[in-house]
C-alpha cells in the first residue's frame, strides 16, 4: 500500500519517476509565454515545492535542461519531452513544480491566474479565480 502523505510524479514515458513528501506550496496557474511555449498548452499550472522533500526514484540521469531565463533551468526528460520541474540558481532550496506531471491528487488547488498580460488571445479564463498581469509582488 503507498504512502498517502507521498506524491508522486512521472513523466509520459515512465522512465523518470520521483517523490515529494511534504506539502506543495501555493497552486496558481501562469500564462506567461515561455510556460505556455514549454507545456504546449495555454498555461502551466505550477506550486512550488521544498528541494529537500523532492526525490528522484528513476531516470533522474535521462534530465535535459534548458536555462529559460537567467539562473531558470527548466529539466524534462528526453526521451519524451515532460517537463518535471524548474530549478533556480538563485534559490537552490525552491523547485517549480508543472502539477500536470503528478501521478497523486497534490493536495493545494491553484489560487490564482498569474501573467495574464500575457496570456494566449485565443483563450479566456472562465473561472472566478483572481487574475493578474504579473506575478504579484514582482515589478
């Protein structure tokens, strides 16, 4: 039987498998362009989990990462191209998480629509959760 308290998370092909096992920090969705250019959809829904409870269980060595922005690596594997989280040089201890990866219910539900200044003009966000241009707190 798995441990309830564990999520787990694969990529499409199986082959790079991981576990985290302490709660995911705040759910939101972001619309900005490079999250939409590297999910392949109109956002990507992310949280933010502590690198300490994050563990690859197989095919962590099949990782391609990309630097996305300065000091944003951006790791998906490359047999099937899934994204399986952002790291940050600039905060070593913080993964972003894409919640699409996950094999478990993660517990958190988004909270927000975070640059929607930049969403894609051919979809409109229905739900009634707050939107805003840029990720809050951030000029």
């Amino acid at each position: 039987m798995s441990d309830p308290s564990v999520v787990r998370g694969s990529c499409l092909c199986g082959r790079v498998r991981y576990e985290i096992d302490a709660p995911l920090g705040t759910a939101l969705h972001c619309h900005c362009s490079m999250c939409r250019k590297a999910q392949g959809s109109a956002f990507r829904t992310r949280a933010a989990v502590a690198r300490s409870s994050f563990q690859f269980r197989s095919g962590e060595k099949l990782l391609t990462r990309y630097e996305s922005s300065p000091g944003t690596f951006r790791c998906f594997c490359s047999v099937c191209g899934s994204p399986i989280a952002s790291f940050f040089a600039g905060d070593p201890g913080t993964i972003g998480l894409p919640l699409g990866a996950l094999d478990d219910d993660p517990g958190v539900r988004p909270v927000c629509h975070v640059h929607v200044a930049s969403k894609a003009p051919w979809y409109e966000i229905t739900d009634a959760l707050p939107q805003f241009a840029a990720l809050p707190g951030r000029s």
